[in-house]
C-alpha cells in the first residue's frame, strides 16, 4: 500500500533578505506612502496614484516595445505587446474604483495635501500621451528640476510615436501613406490625415484576418480604454470636485472634457464610416 507524498515544508530559513522581496522589492514599495493629513481616505487616494503610475509605467514599456518592433518588421511581436497593453489598461481603468465615488467633502478632507500638485505633472503619463502622438513641448517645463526626467521626455518628444512607427510599417507593406505624414516633424501632435484614413478603409475592406486588420483592431481596442480612461477620470474629477479648478492649477473638468473628446489614432474610427 503506497503512502501519500509529505507535502515539503517550505525553506523558512535565508541569510539575508527572501528571494522575494529580493527581486519584488516589496518593504521599499510599502513604504513610499508618507501621508500629509489626518484624513484616513488620503492613504486610499495615495495608494491607488502610485499604483496608477506603476500601470503607466508597464504600459510605456509595451508600447515601446510594440514601436520598436514595427520598426523592425516584426508585426507579431507587435500585436502581442498591444494585447498585453490592452489587459493592463483594463486594470489600469480599474483603479479608479476606490476613488470615483468620492464626494467633495471627503476630497476636501485631504486635497490641500497636494498642494500644487496635480497628474498633469506626472511624467510617465506623459510618455504614454507622446507615443499616442499627444505631443507638446511645453509639458517639459514641470519637469525641468529632475534632470534624468527632463531627459527622458525630451527623448520621448523628439522620437516617433507608437502610429507614427505603424504608418512607416503600412508604408513599407506597400500601403499609400503620404510621404508628408511618413516625414512629418515627430515631436509636433500628431494631426489626422484623410489619405491615411483612405488607407485604413482600404485595410478594413479587406481580409478581416490579415496581419494589417489584427493590426488595426488591437490599436482600436488600445484607443478604445485610452477614451475610457480619459472619461473615468473625467467623471470621477466631475463628482469629487464639480466645475472647480483643478489642483495645479490646472483647468480641472474643462480640460478633462477637452480630452475626453479627442480620439487615439483618429483614422481608425472615421475609416469605419467608409467601409
């Protein structure tokens, strides 16, 4: 008669530091939270930001890959970075969750331990706005104090987008992108272009399964959870503090309202009315 297998006792015992936190880093990253009110929801409102950076940050990561791989004519590798970034903006969006039931009076509670601060200023959101062609010179200037960060956007600025690297690629398959577009100042925001739409129409008349359709639909669903993030954070702005001024000075629901209008790689969705 077989015994059953003794399940083993995990190694309890290390030298130092576990290998988890070893490579998770887990104590530094739970001991970045230094409130500055005596408000209990202030650590919710301070926890869910640094996760939302965390999210742009392996967001930023995809798209670059995604670019760099279009650069180098590997479309495959391309989409699956896209799919990916898709499931992470998922979970992105879903931070705001614990925040978008806010009233006014529980913002309040806390919203003067920002200060002048305000997301506008965090500059990975802004790398992910420049590879979606959202470019802007002038969202450098907060970030002229931190050298390695200032850098590191005017890097980003000066680089071709996410679209500007598939239009190359459409190009290079044969697809008839104007050279103004495939040549256009890269650091400027991108403006869309109905010879570029016609090319989108062109792809969407096609074979539903072609590389460049797949292509098409894994950037759209991208697009798709920018606009629901711009939204949510519009709507959860909306009902923490109304029509107020944003901190930062910034315009507050006003400019959210503006965002929230502008659509992510614009052909895409004004081809389908063509097709």
């Amino acid at each position: 008669m077989s015994h059953p297998q003794e399940f083993e006792t995990p190694n309890l015992d290390f030298a130092g530091t576990t290998p988890y936190e070893d490579y998770v880093k887990a104590d530094v990253l739970t001991h970045l939270q230094h409130t500055l009110s005596d408000d209990p929801g202030e650590m919710v409102f301070l926890v869910t930001t640094q996760v939302m950076e965390l999210w742009f940050t392996v967001i930023v990561h995809e798209w670059e890959t995604a670019a760099r791989a279009l650069r180098e004519d590997r479309p495959g590798v391309a989409i699956d970075a896209l799919k990916r970034s898709v499931r992470e903006l998922d979970a992105l969006n879903a931070s705001w969750k614990p925040l978008g039931q806010l009233t006014p009076a529980q913002f309040n509670a806390y919203r003067s331990a920002l200060g002048e601060g305000s997301g506008f200023q965090s500059a990975m959101y802004r790398r992910m706005e420049f590879l979606l062609a959202e470019k802007s010179a002038s969202m450098l200037v907060p970030h002229r104090g931190a050298p390695r960060v200032h850098a590191e956007l005017e890097k980003a600025l000066h680089e071709p987008s996410l679209y500007d690297e598939v239009l190359r690629f459409l190009a290079r398959r044969g697809c008839p992108v104007p050279q103004s577009v495939l040549t256009r100042d890269v650091s400027q925001r991108y403006e869309p272009s109905d010879a570029v739409e016609a090319v989108w129409t062109d792809i969407y008349s096609g074979d539903q399964n072609s590389e460049l359709t797949r292509l098409g639909e894994a950037l759209t669903d991208l697009a798709e959870l920018v606009w629901r993030w711009r939204n949510d954070h519009l709507v959860a702005t909306r009902r923490a503090m109304g029509a107020k001024s944003g901190t930062g000075g910034s315009a507050g629901v006003a400019w959210l309202e503006k965002r929230a209008r502008k659509n992510v790689f614009p052909e895409l969705w004004t081809a389908r009315s063509h097709v």
